[in-house]
C-alpha cells in the first residue's frame, strides 16, 4: 500500500507542474522543478497539449503558433543556416526551429 501511495503521491506532482508549464511561459526555476518530476514522456504531453492549444510547444517560450497558410509542406525542413534536416513534423509544435531546438535540449 506505501508503494500505491508513493506512485500516487508522485502522479499528483507529474499532473500540478504539466499544468503549470501549460499556463504560458515560465522561468528557469519552474524548469528545474519540472526536471526533477516529470518523465520524458510528461514532457512530451506538455509539448503537444500546448500546440493543441495554439501555443508554442517551447514552456518557456510565450510565442503563438503560426496559422497555417495551406500549402502543402514535406515532411522535412532543410535549414542552410544550422547545416541540419529537421523532422517538419515535430516542428509544427513549435513557433520556430530555435524553440524546437532549446526545448528538444530541455528534454533529453
């Protein structure tokens, strides 16, 4: 039973800091709380629910997603500046590439 107590116990603070990193942009301080609670797959949660809500998928960013213009966009971003590929997919959660980028660095 101590054990069923302690995930419970520990879900409730996974659950209280998602909400607070859905509330818009947070600081560094909420950051690291959140690093010791959650789960990668927490964070993950948060980077999608924010988007759904047509916020950038970045906590610490207070940027707006951009409205799609109806073009059809491939699966991949070539970016001549940063000489790398990214997944376009992972990027439309996100207001920009440096936000994708800082926050896939935040998670891992």
């Amino acid at each position: 039973e101590r054990r069923i107590r302690a995930k419970v116990s520990c879900d409730k603070a996974a659950y209280s800091i998602q909400w607070r990193l859905l509330e818009g942009a947070v600081d560094e301080g909420t950051l690291s709380v959140a690093a010791q609670i959650l789960q990668p797959h927490h964070y993950d949660d948060v980077e999608t629910e924010r988007a759904l809500d047509g916020q950038c998928g970045n906590p610490r960013c207070a940027g707006k997603l951009p409205k799609p213009d109806g073009r059809s966009r491939g699966r991949y971003h070539f970016s001549v500046a940063d000489k790398r590929v990214y997944d376009s997919e992972g990027l439309r959660r996100f207001c920009g590439i440096e936000c994708a980028r800082t926050s896939r660095e935040y998670a891992a």
